[in-house]
C-alpha cells in the first residue's frame, strides 16, 4: 500500500505548480530514487519536460517522456500513459485530474495541489477522500 502525500502550494505564483513539479523531482532524483511524472495530457507532459531542462541551470535532471510501457533509460519517467512497467521502490508524481488504476504499484504517491486554482482544489479534495476511503496513509505539506 502506497504512502499519499498531498504538497499543498499556497502562494500566489503562477507557475507555482510546475516548479514544485521540478524541485520535489530534483529532490528524488537526487536521492536516486525512480520517479514517474504522470499527466493528463501531452501539452502537460511537454511542459514539464521542458521545464525540467531550465529551472536550474547549475543542475541536470536526467528523465525521459515516454508512452506506457516503452523502454525508459533516465531515472525519471514522464508520461501519460502508466503502463504495468513500474520497478519496485518507485515514487509516482501525478499531475492528472483523476487516480490512476496503477498508482497501487508504487511505494509512494505525491499530489501536487494548487490551492489558488479552485479546479484543482476541488479535484485535489476528491482525490484525497478516494485516498481516505481506500485506507491509505496520508500526509499533508503545506508549501
């Protein structure tokens, strides 16, 4: 049973949930850990990755957009399809409007919540009672 954290963004910054996208990546990335970014949709993936190759310059992220269960080298996937190719020990960030199926395959699951963006608030709050009701452990950090 995974481990849910919710990461609550509180300020005001527009792209407040793509950086907390890129530094919690950077966190598990360098604590070599495998990671999943999971999307909705390509635009958000490809945002992302971009991203991931310009927020902090001084650092290198290796990671990878790929489909499902294609072959992925980099220690940090993103994708919009999860496919059944999940290694053991692997942190799931999703970005999607909804659970995934397979988010029961990784060892942890982390939330990203924009309190500022009331869609994603609300979608955030049903995610996190679906969490509850499935007995799952849960933490909140306030960012």
């Amino acid at each position: 049973m995974p481990q849910i954290d919710f990461y609550l963004i509180q300020g005001n910054q527009p792209d407040g949930r793509l950086l907390t996208v890129c530094r919690l990546t950077a966190k598990i990335y360098g604590l070599g850990l495998p990671l999943t970014i999971f999307c909705d949709n390509d635009a958000d993936a490809e945002q992302i990755d971009e991203r991931l190759w310009t927020f902090n310059p001084g650092s290198f992220i290796a990671h990878e957009k790929v489909a499902g269960d294609s072959p992925c080298q980099a220690p940090v996937r993103i994708t919009c399809e999860l496919g059944q190719n999940i290694s053991q020990n692997s942190i799931l960030l999703t970005l999607a409007s909804n659970i995934p199926p397979e988010h029961c395959h990784f060892a942890r699951v982390a939330e990203i919540i924009d309190e500022q963006n009331e869609a994603l608030r609300q979608a955030g709050r049903l995610r996190y009672r679906q969490y509850q009701q499935q007995g799952y452990p849960i933490k909140v950090h306030k960012l």
